[in-house]
C-alpha cells in the first residue's frame, strides 16, 4: 500500500452559474494502488464533484471551474498538453445509474477498445470481451446472447456491464459514482461481490453515502463534509477509532468492523491508533 | 347547485368538439376512401401508368410522373434536410453550445418553423429568378429541404435533449472525445431522430406550396436532376379545378395515393421508434 | 497496465489519437456551421425577398399600395388592400372557429377522456392533423362547397356557388383544429396532478379546475400552439386557392369570394411573371408575409414569458 497512483494537490472545484459555490475546497488526498478508497460523506457534501473532478469529467458541464491540480503517477491532469479523452482512458468512470450504450452487450463491452483501438484482430477483441466480462461475472448470464442489446439486460447486469465496459481500456483507476445506489439489494449485492473481487487488481476509488458498504468494501475511507476532508484513513482505524469530533457524530460513534476479508490488516488485533496520517485530517470548524 | 350545471355543460361541450373532429377525419378520410378507392378499384393502372398527352385536358393515361416526382423531390430532400437537422440539433446540446445561443437559435427555428411554405417557395422561386435559372427537380428539393429542416431539427434536438446524460458521462469516461461521445447520443436518441424524420418525409411529401412555383408542374415523366416536374399535391391542386370529369377523378385517386402513404408513414414511424426503443437505456420497461 | 515499452505499438497508438482528434476538429467546424444555418436561412430569406421587393417599392409609395383597392398587374396597379383584407378576414374566421373546438377537444382527451378511448381518440387527432392540406381543399370540394351553396348561404340571404372568404375560413379551421389540439394535449397532460389534486381538495369542480388552474398552468404552451395554428391559417395557400374564388375585390360579405395574399400569389405568379414590376410586387407579398408572421412570433414570445412568468406554478 505504498504506490500512490493519484493523487489530488490543493484541489478545488468551483460552480460558477447563477451562485458561486466552492464544492470542493483545497482537497489533497493519495488514493493507494490496488486498494478501494471509499469516499463518504452526507448528500451534497461534494462527493461527487470530487470524484468526477479526478478525471475531469465535470469539464463536460458549464461553469465549473478547477483549481490546485490531481497528479497520476506523477503526471499532471490539468496543466498538461494531454487531450482529456487520454486521461479519461487511464481514469475510467462508472455513473451512478447503470447505463446500457444503446448498442449490443457486445459492443458495450467492446465500445472503449473500438475507439482506442486497442486491439489486434476481431478474435482478439472477442478475446478481450470474454475476459472483462469474465471478470465482472456477467460471461456465464450473457454468453448466448451478446447481440441482444445491452439495455435488455436487469439493472444489476447493466451496472457489471457498465463496469467490465470501463475495465477493457485497461485503465490505472477505476472511479464509480454511487454504483449501487440504484439498484436493488440482490443486485447491489452482484455488484457489490464484483468490486470486492476486482480491489486487488485495481485501484477503485468509491463514493458512496452508505457506511455499511463501506464497511464492507472500503480498504481506506475518506470522509468528506462540506468540500473539505475531515479525516482519511484504513477503514479500520477509521470506523473504530475516528479522531474527529465530526467523524464521530457522522458515523455514530466507534463501531467495530467485522469482515472475513478485511485485507488491511489481521482481523482479531484491538484497534490502533493511526488516526490523522491522512494527508489532509481537515479543520473542524462549524 | 348552479355550479354543477356549468360542470356539466362544460362536460357536454369538450366531447362535443372532440366528437366534431373526430367526425370531421371519418369524413374527410370517408370521402376520400369512397371516391379515390372507387376510381382506383375500377383502374388500378393509373398509379404505374405514365401520362397520355392530353392528360391534364383528358385524363388520357395515369399520373406516375407525379408519384415518381413525389419521390425523386422528397427522399432526396429529407437527406439533405436530415443531415443538417442532426447536425444542428447537436451543435446545440451543452457539448457544443452555450445555453444563451441554443435558446437564440431555437427561437429562429420556431419562426421557421410557423413560417408558411409559400414562404420558401417564393425564396426559392426568386433564387431561381435571379440565377436564371428553370425551374426543376432540383430546386424542389431545395425548397422541400428549406421547409423540412426547422421540423426534423426539433424532433431531433427534442430527442437529444432527452437522451440519458449518463450515456454522455459513460462514454467520456471511457476516453472518447466529444464528437465520439456525441455519435453514442444521436444513437441514444435514435427513436426520437427516426420519428422526426418520418415526420419530416410525410409533411415533405404533403406539402403543395414550396412546389408549385419551384418544379415547373410538368405533366411529363421527370426527365433529369435540372428538368421540370411535378409532385403529388401539385397534381391533386391542378386536377381539382379541371372540367374534365375524368380528370377530377384522377385527383381522387391520386389523394387517397397520397394519403394511403402518408398514413402509413406514421404508422412506419411508431413502429420503427418501437424497434430502436429495445436499445434505448430504459426503453423496455 | 504501466509502462508500455513498445514503440511501435505507441507510435501507432498516437497516431490514432492523432486521428481522432483531428475528427473531433474537423467535425467541430462543421457543426458549428450547422449551428448557424437557422440564423442563416432568417437572415438569407428576409435580405433575398427585401432586395428583389425593391422595384415596385421604389416605384410607388408603400402606403398607397397598402390602402389601394385597384389590383391590375397588367396596367401597373398595385394595391394590396382586397387581398389583405380577405387575408384578415380568413384568418380571424378561422381562427374564431377553431380556437374553441381545439381547446374543446383538447381538454376531453386530457382530462376527461380514459383508457382506451383517449388513445383512440388523440391518435385519430394525430392522423388528422397530418394530412395534407390540400386533401381537405379537394374534399371540401364536393362536401362544403354545395352544403354552403345551397343551404347555408340562403339562410343569410346571400348567392353563391358556396366558394368563398366563409367556405375557406371553415376548411382552413378544420386543417388547423387538430394540429393546436394536438400541441394543446401536450402541454396540458404535461401539468403535475398536484395541480389537479390541490384545486379539487379545496372543493372547486372540475370546470373550476381546468379554467382557472389547469388553463392558466398550461398557457404558455396552449398559447403558443395557438400560435403556430395562426402561422398555419396565415400563410394557407393551397385551400385558399381552390376555395375562394380568386376575385381580386374588397369582399362585402363573409360569403362573397375574394382573394388572399398568398392566393395573390398563387393565381399572378404564373402569366405574369415575365413583367418585372409584377413579378417584385409578387416577392413583396411574400415579404410581407414573412415579416408578419415574424413580427407575430417574436412578440409573442415576449408575451409567452410574460405569461409563464404571471402563471408560474412551481
């Protein structure tokens, strides 16, 4: 957990329309390789617009201005010479509502290496298809009918469809919105069983308003109130040991975290204290 | 209780009107059914046949030059006015434009939209005046394109409008660059983008006025791209003033022609809009 | 998913981009120039019509044209005054007719009517306000045209074959009538049923709700179908043409015939396009439409925001 692929440098996001409003205010955060970082937060607190800011997806908007920068692996996002769909290609996105491209669950999954060119011959694409979709769990349900277009698949589908279709340009980190907040809870659970499958592989950065599933999920938590970080840190000192004031009441109090998988340390250990190493344990002001 | 006296006249009153329009297409459709499929049953040729030479004056021969010049005037045209809707429509979604100049150009197409097709047939006839040029096949089509293209650019900037702005955010974040994205949208749209053009096709194909002055409304086969010829409604307008009775009645044929298409045209639009719907995101719940 | 040491493979890669980038360009240039082409059209149709209308109004003074009753091409008199007062009188006619039909009609299928019916019902609209106008002027024909010759006419004491300023305005009315119906359904189902259900949870009928709640909700939107259906009555060419009668004189009554500006047209354009002076009086006329069917609309959208502002509901 030392590789640190991107991470934000005083990073703001500002609305310009009819109301100026700052929904991110000088963020600094490292999100660590192969980890899932939840980030977590109440509504309108400005998860979103971080998330979306990390690979400026937000510049799809109007009146949205950014400033501070977000490094990945070193390089530059804003003030670089980069067209922005090359970045978007090494950070990929996964919205909040599960969307189906009105093409073929094929060509969903095949959409992103289409346009990147990102393959040899059509058997390498039909390769490539197989193992995303082999990867989010969907090749056994969908095998014997890729050609039947993707929106005729359940929400859950759609979503690990949605997932495997930003996996196949083989980007650095994975950003998904909220991925299980439309869904119901078997297949919140399908997507959910997914991602955790996947953290190992992949840098996944989550926003989510449920701290169950971050609980569940999360590696490292963020928690993010009013633009401003409040405290980050693994996800087990985080829910059993929170050093802020504001943490506690949002979360409640020290919970304990009980997971089988819990991939950040031994499970029976007593709580540590590691609050406050995050990078930027925001100001508690009211 | 005066008050619910009122309520139920005013009950007694909207069904009155609905029944009256209803009762006005039943007729209208009634007449145009009895009388054109009357003529048509009795000599179905006249759809294939080419005209005689004294077709205006006797009715000699049928009117496949008018349905022929339907055709060669109004696919050509619904290209040509499509290709500029779609374009235009996109340039005025949020990816392209600001919201101050998509409402501005939006205004201009409403008063095109309300504009009266003569309108665009004196334009076109006052370009044909001071280019010196004939009136012709093409310069039709220019004049049906003009009229088509403020109706098909609304249906489909409609239908761009309501396409999910998730399939935007999916496809930016794979990478894609706007005009990428965009083609994803248009695809996202494409119910609301066929519907539009079918209803650009059948207003196209009914219109009279853009064509009178701007084909030449000859009574022959069409001959080329810069030769004279005529459409359906044309040659429906110059039959129904004729003395010749035999001639009138070709107008009837030619009307339930023309309205047989132009129903059916709608139809062809519902279900086509049905069949893109299935790729549609949520288009088949 | 790091480092890709293939050259090749980069080089090909960023040519790619490359590509795609400058697709992204060059179809940006060109959707912008599409973005214009409705300005485009505004601009080039009004300056064309303007320019070439030059001749007859350097030639005579516009207001005398305007109030002149005399129309002969042939011996150099332009007055527009027959055609713009049977233009008027066509219009408010049909307008009077179909108006309250429409919005009749429009409220059963939004309100009243249920289930089947109203899908049967606002289709046959639909299919209604599709066909072309000039199967309505060929129908009317044989149906309206004697009805009003022989009964309705000699009811008002008047003689005529049943063509005229009064058979127009009727046909043109029923070309209309589902067209703002059509517009009207759509702004009326488009209303919350809040609005229904806090108007009817203070006691008020149902009359009571749509006039004073659901029309004013709607107003915007019906009003600018009505709108549209007044461009549609104002530039009719195709029914006026087969029905009035095309004689150039100040009607005396609803039922004698006349002539409108776009019949005017209609019935010179042909002959006596060869004069110069008569083929720019003719582009006058289209001008003349143009200008107030864009007068017409770009007011009422001023008026339309008005009212949207005044009949806000949420």
């Amino acid at each position: 957990m030392t590789d640190t692929p991107l991470t934000t440098d005083q990073l703001s996001v500002t609305y310009t329309g009819d109301r100026e409003i700052e929904a991110v205010k000088g963020v600094s955060i490292g999100f660590p390789a192969n980890t899932l970082t939840t980030i977590i937060g109440p509504s309108g607190c400005g998860k979103s617009t971080l998330l979306k800011s990390l690979n400026r997806l937000h510049e799809i908007q109007e009146n949205v201005t950014i400033d501070g920068d977000v490094l990945l692996s070193g390089d530059s996002v804003y003030n670089t010479d980069v067209p922005a769909p090359e970045i978007r290609k090494r950070i990929g996105y996964v919205p909040q509502t599960p969307t189906a491209l009105p093409v073929s669950i094929y060509e969903n999954v095949a959409y992103g290496l289409r346009i990147h060119g990102d393959y040899e011959s059509k058997a390498d694409l039909d390769e490539k298809v197989e193992t995303y979709l082999r990867k989010v769990n969907l090749w056994d349900e969908v095998a014997d009918r890729l050609d039947a277009p993707g929106a005729e698949l359940s929400t859950g589908q759609i979503q690990r469809l949605c997932v495997a279709r930003s996996l196949a340009v083989e980007p650095d980190v994975l950003l998904c919105d909220e991925v299980t907040s439309a869904l119901d809870p078997v297949s919140a659970e399908s997507v959910e069983k997914t991602l955790k499958r996947l953290k190992s592989e992949y840098t996944i950065i989550l926003v989510t308003h449920s701290m169950a599933q971050a609980r569940r999920l999360a590696d490292e938590v963020v928690f993010l109130y009013l633009g401003e970080v409040i405290e980050s840190n693994d996800v087990r000192s985080f829910f059993e040991d929170p050093q802020q004031e504001r943490t506690k009441a949002f979360i409640g109090g020290p919970t304990p975290v009980n997971r089988e998988d819990n991939a950040t340390g031994p499970t029976t250990t007593p709580p540590t204290s590691a609050g406050g190493e995050g990078p930027a344990a925001g100001d508690d002001k009211q | 209780m005066n008050r619910y006296m009122t309520q139920r006249l005013f009950g007694i009153a909207v069904r009155a009107a609905a029944l009256l329009v209803v009762g006005v297409l039943l007729l209208v459709i009634g007449v145009t059914v009895a009388r054109g499929g009357g003529v048509l049953l009795a000599d179905p040729s006249i759809v294939f046949t080419p005209p005689g030479s004294r077709y205006m004056l006797e009715g000699t021969g049928g009117f496949l030059h008018a349905v022929l010049g339907s055709l060669f005037i109004v696919g050509p045209a619904t290209v040509v006015s499509m290709v500029a809707a779609v374009s235009t429509a996109v340039y005025l979604q949020s990816d392209y434009s600001s919201r101050r100049f998509s409402d501005g150009v939006n205004m201009f197409l409403n008063v095109l939209w309300g504009t009266p097709p003569i309108v665009y047939g004196v334009f076109v006839l006052t370009i044909i005046i001071a280019t010196g040029a004939q009136t012709s096949l093409f310069f039709g089509i220019i004049a049906i394109a003009i009229f088509q293209y403020p109706i098909m650019t609304r249906y489909t900037d409609e239908a761009l409008r309501a396409a999910p702005e998730t399939v935007r955010e999916s496809t930016y974040g794979l990478g894609a660059t706007r005009f990428e994205s965009m083609r994803m949208t248009v695809r996202a749209a494409a119910p609301g983008v066929i519907a539009g053009l079918v209803m650009g096709f059948a207003r196209g194909i009914g219109d009279a006025a853009t064509v009178l002055f701007t084909t030449g409304r000859s009574t022959r086969m069409p001959g080329g791209l810069f030769e004279a010829a005529t459409t359906l409604p044309v040659l429906i307008f110059d039959q129904a003033m004729s003395f010749n009775a035999e001639v009138r009645s070709h107008a009837y044929a030619a009307a339930f022609v023309l309205t047989s298409v132009v129903l059916g045209l709608i139809l062809l639009s519902k279900l086509l809009a049905g069949r893109y719907a299935r790729y549609t995101p949520g288009g088949n719940r | 998913m790091t480092t890709d040491t293939d050259s090749l493979q980069n080089r090909a890669q960023s040519s790619r981009l490359g590509r795609r980038l400058l697709a992204e360009r060059y179809s940006s240039y060109w959707l912008t120039g599409a973005g214009y082409l409705a300005i485009a059209l505004f601009a080039g149709i009004t300056l064309l019509l303007f320019y070439r209308s030059l001749p007859i109004l350097s030639e005579y003074p516009l207001s005398s044209m305007l109030t002149s009753a005399n129309w002969d091409p042939a011996a150099n008199n332009f007055g527009f005054l027959p055609a713009i007062v049977g233009t008027i009188y066509v219009t408010a006619l049909s307008m009077l007719m179909g108006v309250p039909i429409a919005l009749g009609a429009a409220i059963y299928i939004a309100e009243y009517a249920e289930g089947r019916t109203k899908t049967l019902v606002a289709a046959l609209i639909d299919v209604l306000a599709a066909i072309p106008s000039v199967i309505f002027g060929l129908v009317a024909l044989i149906v309206v045209v004697p009805v009003i010759g022989r009964y309705v006419a000699p009811v008002f004491s008047e003689n005529t074959v049943g063509v005229g300023i009064f058979t127009v305005s009727l046909v043109i009315a029923i070309v209309v009538t589902p067209f703002m119906t059509s517009l009207s359904v759509e702004s009326l189902e488009s209303l919350p049923d809040e609005l229904r259900e806090t108007s009817l949870g203070v006691g008020a009928t149902k009359f009571e709700t749509i006039r004073s709640v659901l029309l004013r909700a709607a107003g915007p939107g019906i009003f600018s179908a009505i709108l549209l259906g007044f461009g549609r009555v104002f530039g009719a060419t195709i029914v006026p043409a087969l029905l009035i009668g095309g004689q150039t004189q100040i009607p005396n009554s609803i039922f004698s015939t006349g002539q409108t500006l776009p019949t005017l047209i209609v019935n010179d354009f042909g002959e006596l396009m060869s004069l110069p002076l008569t083929q720019s009086a003719l582009i006058f006329v289209g001008l003349m439409l143009v200008i107030v069917v864009w007068l017409f609309n770009f007011g009422a959208m001023l008026v339309q925001q008005r009212l949207k502002r005044r009949w806000q509901y949420q």
